[in-house]
C-alpha cells in the first residue's frame, strides 16, 4: 500500500504459494495498470471494452458506481440516484398486473430466507419454492426522501413502468452519462412502443435487449413471453444532428431495457457510449 505503483514481478508472485491468491494478485494488478496507463477512470472504463473484457464484473461495476458518483454528485433527486443504482448492480424485475418493479437483486436473495411477508415485497420474489419475501418500500416522489437514509442498504424499489417518475428519473441518468463521457446532448424520453416500422438504429442497454431488438429489426417474430421480458422503451435524439453519422442524420436511436427469463437485469450501460452512431469524424 505504500508504493501503489510498484511493478510486481513474476519471480515476486511467486513466492505466493497458494496459486489462487496469485491469481487474485495477477487481476488486481492488471486493473491497476490499466487505471495507470488510462490516466483516468473514464479512460480506463472506456479502454476495456476495445477488446475481450479482462477484468472481473466486479471490478467494471465499481468503476461505473464512482464515475456515477461524480456524474451526479449534488443531485438532490432520490429517483435519479435510485435509477443510476442500475448501471451497476443487478435488480430483480416483477411484472405484476401491468408494473414493472425492480429491487436490488442481492438485498432480495439476501432476504429470501426470512418468513416475513411484505406487502410489496410478494411483488418482488418469485411465489414458488423456497424463496421466502421481503419487505420494500416503493419509491416514489411522495416517499422519495426514503432513500437518503436507506441508500446503503439498497432495500427500495423502484417502478420502471411507463409514465412513472422513475423512469424519467432513468432517462436523465442516461443523458448525464452520455454528455459526461461523449460531450454531447441527447434527449432520451421514455415511450410505450416503437411505431418506426422500419427504425434506424437501436442499442439494448443488456443482453437480452440486444437480441430482441436485433430480431425485430431483422423481421424476425418474438414470441410473447420474450416481449413480456422488455421492461422501458427509450427514444434518444440528439441536439445537434451533424453529430450523427451521416447517414442517419436526425433519425430516432430506440433503446430498450429487459429482464432475462430468471427475471434478472444486467445493464450494460458502456452499450451507450460504444453503439451509439456518431459522426465518423
């Protein structure tokens, strides 16, 4: 810790016996030479993904959380902190009679095997097996305050379902990322469906949106229940139209947010800063 730029030699691993901690020691150091030679952290989340990804999750997450941090730093929005907690850490999505809830995916395994049974938190855990339920607060701009002092805990929920604050609350995390990264204005608003027949460009902000979108565009039919996956569908324009690549100058970027089969969601949110068409210059 006192020489955090020190170069650890192979011969110098090597006096680790247990081969797992030397492989431990080989991924740190490696993120850690990445941040070196980035020379900032938006630098360095950028940078891992011009090629196979090396580092663990873990380590993409943290970036993306302290980048957040800065980005929104003095925002005094509960909803938009709450949403920005989607870059990086998955939720647990519930579909329940037409809303969309999402809770943090750890608190709720976490408190899957306790026996109280909240009213809202039967929303939020699977109602077969041995997943027990767990009690979670909605939030919204009525109770929004909540999350000042239950941050850390990560035990409220927030409702993605169109026309709700939260989603809005989204969509301007989203804007903030792309101008602090891009340094350009996007307008991304929320939207209940594509009516584009033949749309110009899409970026799934998580795998299982990406193959969606993917075979719609492509013609191809979706069956129900993969629909019923997609969570939020955005509209993204950009305030200046030149900043486009030239063929599709001016035209709507449609996004979309989904939950896997398991219903979990993983945000990938560097899809919005490497998919986005930017002018070739």
């Amino acid at each position: 810790m006192e020489h955090p730029r020190w170069v650890v030699s192979e011969q110098e691993l090597d006096v680790l016996k247990d081969p797992d901690a030397k492989d431990n020691y080989r991924l740190v150091l490696r993120f850690r030479d990445r941040l070196l030679e980035a020379g900032t952290l938006e630098g360095c989340y950028m940078n891992l993904f011009e090629g196979a990804v090396d580092v663990p999750p873990l380590f993409v997450g943290q970036l993306a959380h302290v980048i957040l941090r800065n980005i929104l730093d003095g925002s005094d929005d509960p909803l938009r902190l709450r949403a920005a907690e989607l870059f990086y850490r998955e939720q647990k999505a519930t579909i329940q009679e037409g809303h969309a809830l999402l809770a943090d995916l750890e608190t709720v395994e976490m408190h899957a095997s306790g026996n109280r049974y909240g009213s809202i938190g039967r929303l939020i855990v699977e109602a077969q097996g041995d997943l027990a339920q767990v009690d979670l607060d909605v939030l919204d701009r009525a109770n929004a305050a909540l999350y000042w002092e239950r941050e850390s805990r990560h035990d409220t929920v927030i409702s993605v379902t169109f026309g709700r604050p939260a989603l809005d609350a989204l969509a301007r995390v989203i804007e903030a990322w792309v101008q602090h990264f891009l340094s350009l204005t996007v307008r991304v608003k929320p939207i209940r469906k594509i009516d584009e027949p033949h749309w110009a460009w899409h970026i799934g902000l998580d795998t299982e949106s990406t193959a969606i979108l993917n075979e719609l565009w492509s013609g191809g039919q979706v069956d129900h229940g993969r629909m019923q996956r997609i969570l939020a569908l955005f509209a993204l324009t950009f305030d200046d139209p030149a900043a486009m690549r030239t063929d599709i100058t001016g035209r709507t970027i449609y996004l979309a947010l989904s939950a896997t089969e398991e219903g979990v969601v993983r945000m990938k949110p560097q899809n919005l800063l490497t998919n986005l068409p930017l002018h070739e210059a």
